[in-house]
C-alpha cells in the first residue's frame, strides 16, 4: 500500500476543464436583435507575457441593459416571452486566443456615494494556472463619461488604456479588446 501512487483529484489541480463542464453554457450572445439599444461586437483575444495565445481561457461578461439596468432573477422582460437581453455571456478563447461576443452598449448604473459609472461590462477571465479567476471591466473609447468614471479614475493614468475597448475604424459596432496576462501592457485586474 505504501508503494501505490494516487492520481490527484480535482480539488488537486488547476484546469482547464471548461470545455468538459461548461460547454453546454458558452454563449457568445449577451443580447438578441430584437433587445432594445446600440447593438455592438467586442472582440480580442488572451495572450500571456511573451504574447502568445491562450487557447483555453474563458472570458465571462456581466453588464447592465442600454437603460443602466441589471437583469435579476424574476425579472421578465416582455410578459412572458422570451427574454431579449441576458446580461451575462460565457466564450472560450479558440486557438489563436481570440474571443467575441455580441451585446448592446451598456448604459450608466450608479455607483456608491451617488456618482454615476461609465458604460462598461464586467469581465472575469478563467484560464489553466489560475485557482482563482481575474476580474476586470471593459469600458468603451467613444464614450466621454469616461473621464468621470470614479473606478476608472482610481486607476494610474498611463495603466487605464488595457480596460478601454478601441472602436474599429472599418466598422463602427466593434470594439477591440485584448487580456494580456503579464508584462508591461498588462491589463488592469482588481481583488474581488
């Protein structure tokens, strides 16, 4: 019994597993057509600090409707149809580490003390090495409130640009925004 060696459980190691558990839940679509607000694509990709791509990361996104509202459980859009915008997208990165996702632009929810936040979403990046996820925002370039934004003015000025998704000049509905894991353009994360 001494000699026999134990495969290490789950608990023991570090992933990636999504593809195993969380396939059936990918969704690359926060928002349908048919939901009110400017419809957008953010697209990127995860690199790590030589710059080469993740290809088995999963990007989370959470965000508020183009009114500044939060879905929450029980809240029915419509009466009882289906609902339009589900506030919250799973996308794994593919082999070159890119992902994208569809939505509407989000609109401007409050934040404590009374002060009102830019338009952003919510990001948490899920990937092998880590036993925790990284959490993260994506704010948008076109958008002046940036400027006021109190999360955004907590961060070092020249650090900002990694949470800000730049417009494409060639197609005005799609914003780019990449993850880089380490290295001098590392993207801001926060403690959650």
């Amino acid at each position: 019994m001494a000699d026999r060696v134990l495969a290490p459980t789950v608990s023991q190691t570090v992933g990636p597993f999504f593809h195993i558990g969380l396939g059936w839940r990918f969704s690359d679509r926060v928002a349908d057509p048919e939901a009110r607000g400017r419809h957008i694509t953010v697209r990127g990709r995860v690199v790590d600090g030589d710059g080469a791509p993740v290809p088995d990361a999963l990007i989370e996104v959470w965000q508020a409707d183009a009114d500044g509202r939060y879905v929450r459980p029980g809240d029915a859009e419509g009466g009882e149809g289906p609902r339009s915008f589900r506030g919250y997208a799973r996308v794994p990165t593919n082999d070159e580490g890119a992902f994208r996702f569809t939505t509407v632009k989000p609109g401007r929810v409050a934040a404590p003390g009374g002060a009102v936040q830019a338009p952003h979403i919510l990001a948490a990046v899920f990937m092998r090495g880590l036993l925790r996820q990284l959490a993260t925002r994506i704010y948008f370039a076109d958008e002046p409130s940036n400027l006021e934004d109190p999360i955004l003015q907590r961060v070092p000025a020249p650090r900002r640009g990694t949470l800000v998704a730049r417009l494409l000049p060639d197609s005005p509905d799609v914003f780019e925004w990449n993850v880089m894991l380490q290295g001098a353009d590392e993207t801001v994360f926060f403690d959650v």
